[in-house]
C-alpha cells in the first residue's frame, strides 16, 4: 500500500511540474496586446506605420508636429528681417500648407516626411522657387529657400533662410 501511496503521489508531482514548466515556457505572441491603428501592421512587437503615421501604435499623424506659429528670423542674402511662419495641416496625415507674414499672399505646400519638410519647386512670372526644410527638438523649424530669376541673363539666385521657433 505504501509503495502504490508513494508512486502516485510521485507521479502526481511529475505531472504537476511537467504543466508547470510547459506551460511558463511557451512564448507569448508579443502582437496580442498591441493595437497598432490607422492601417498599421503589428511584426515582432513593434507597429510598423504606414506613411504618414508614426507612434508606438501608429496613433499620430507625423504632420501634426509642423503645425503651428514659428517666430523667428528670415535671412535673404544676409539682411535679417524678423518674420512668423503659420503652418497647417491641409490633408491628414502629411500634407501641409505654410505662409510666412512677409508674404501672405504665397501659400506653399508641403509634404511631410518624418522631420522633413518636402516643398516642390515652384514658378511664377519671375523666378523658380526650391525649398527645403527641417523640425529639430519638436519645436525648431529651418527653411533654405533658392530662387532662381528666370528674366535675368545671368542667372541670378538668391539664398533665403528662415530659423523659428514655436
């Protein structure tokens, strides 16, 4: 009686640690508890975002961080003048469209591409526009801004930059 008492309690404790051990060793699906959004795809525990969306769940829309008042300084060929810069969101999730104070009557569009800012160039009767641009620390925006006169015969250029803040 003794013996048949100690083998199932023995196997009784085999079986026991056995499940314990199984089942604390399988490997959990880290997707399960991320919710990636807006069309994001969940691989290997991370959200991979589509364009335009970035976060630990794809939950911003990349251009939201452009958006805003900029105060700053614009420089065209080394004469400072002090200048604001309002940007806002035209098409979620990373179009936008900016317009500096000096200026208010050209609306520039934009696309947004992580911390860059991506302008096509632009004409108009006199020149040909090329602009760049950048966000560092969330809150610093820089422009380089080349315009090309079309009506000169030698090919005259003009460097613009503008640095701000929101």
């Amino acid at each position: 009686m003794k013996f048949w008492k100690h083998t199932l309690i023995s196997a009784f404790a085999f079986f026991g640690i056995s499940t314990t051990v199984l089942v604390t060793s399988c490997e959990q699906d880290s997707c399960i508890d991320l919710k990636c959004r807006n069309g994001g795809a969940c691989v290997e525990g991370f959200c991979r975002c589509p364009a335009g969306y970035e976060g630990t769940e794809c939950e911003t829309q990349e251009a939201t961080k452009f958006v805003g008042r900029f105060i700053g300084h614009y420089t065209c060929d080394n004469s400072p003048l002090v200048d604001t810069i309002d940007m806002w969101l035209h098409k979620a999730p990373s179009e936008v469209r900016f317009v500096n104070r000096l200026d208010i009557t050209d609306t520039i569009a934009a696309t947004v591409k992580g911390i860059e800012l991506h302008v096509g160039s632009s004409t108009n009767d006199n020149f040909r526009r090329y602009t760049v641009g950048n966000l560092s620390n969330g809150s610093r925006l820089s422009l380089y801004s080349e315009l090309v006169y079309l009506n000169s015969t030698t090919g005259e250029k003009v460097t613009c930059n503008f640095i701000g803040f929101k």
